[in-house]
C-alpha cells in the first residue's frame, strides 16, 4: 500500500480560490431564479437562458476541477490550472479595459492612492502568478497528483547462467 503524501499548500490555496470563484458564479443564478420564480421583470427571456446557462457551466467548471483536485486526479489539476488561468486573464482585460454599467469605477484622488494601488494590484497578480506556475511545474504538486498511481510490480532480473 503506497503511503499518500500531504497536500502541497498550493493545491489548497488553489481549492480555496476555485470554491470562491464557484460561489461567485452561483450569485448570478439566485437573482435569475429570484426573477422567475417571482415574477420579476425580466428584459429577455433568452438573455435569461444565455445567462444561467453560461453561469451554470461555469459554476460546474469549477466545482468539477475542484472535486478532481480532492480526488488527486490530473485533470483536476489541469482543470484547475486552466479555469484560475482564464480568471486571471479575463480580471486583467477588466482592469485594463473597464466595463460600461450602472456602477461606478473606483477613481484615486490622490497619487498616493494611486500608487498603492497599483502596487497592491502587482503583488496580488504576481501572487497568482507564482501560484499558477506552481500547478504546472511545481515538484511537490506533481508528486502529489503522481502518487495516486499505483506502481507496477516487476520481479527482480534473475541472473542465472
């Protein structure tokens, strides 16, 4: 029976971001079932759909790269890997091109504001960064997801003339 090793810290942190990001999509479909069920005012009954269908797939993106991460599984890992990727990304194209809508952008009044900002906004990419790049080339990830195989029992060369 080969011993499981402890799960990296990475692989935690990982787990924790993926159930957050699960949680933050499951919102969206409350308030689009809310206005069903109620009788709300709804704009379309397609924009309805498109959006708890988008929101129901990712939601299940991530449940399902978490589920695979518990279960040391490699698509978990890769799942995972690809679904922070694609945050990361989409929350940089949203700082550098800001969306349109009914809410405000934050505005710094003060270049001190500004300044620790941005600096705050490096460091947490940066962070992200190095926690992605653990996922895919970190030793002790790899050697996690590659104890749950099993080894193959190959007897011992004989050397008999």
């Amino acid at each position: 029976m080969a011993v499981k090793m402890k799960r990296p810290t990475s692989i935690w942190v990982a787990q924790i971001l993926l159930f957050v990001f699960g949680l933050i999509f499951i919102a969206p479909l409350i308030v689009a079932f809310q206005a069903i069920f109620t009788g709300g005012a709804v704009a379309s009954v397609a924009g309805l759909a498109l959006v708890i269908a988008m929101n129901l797939a990712i939601t299940v993106l991530f449940a399902v790269a978490f589920w695979g991460m518990f279960r040391r599984k490699m698509y978990g890992r890769w799942l995972g890997f690809a679904m922070l990727s694609l945050t990361f990304i989409l929350s940089v194209i949203g700082q550098i091109f800001r969306p349109q809508g009914p809410i405000e952008n934050v505005e710094y009044t003060s270049p001190g504001q500004s300044t620790a900002g941005t600096a705050a906004q490096i460091l947490l990419a940066g962070m992200v960064l190095l926690l992605l790049y653990q996922l895919a080339f970190g030793k002790r990830v790899i050697a996690f997801f590659a104890a749950d195989e099993e080894p193959i029992d190959v007897p011992p060369p004989s050397f008999e003339a």
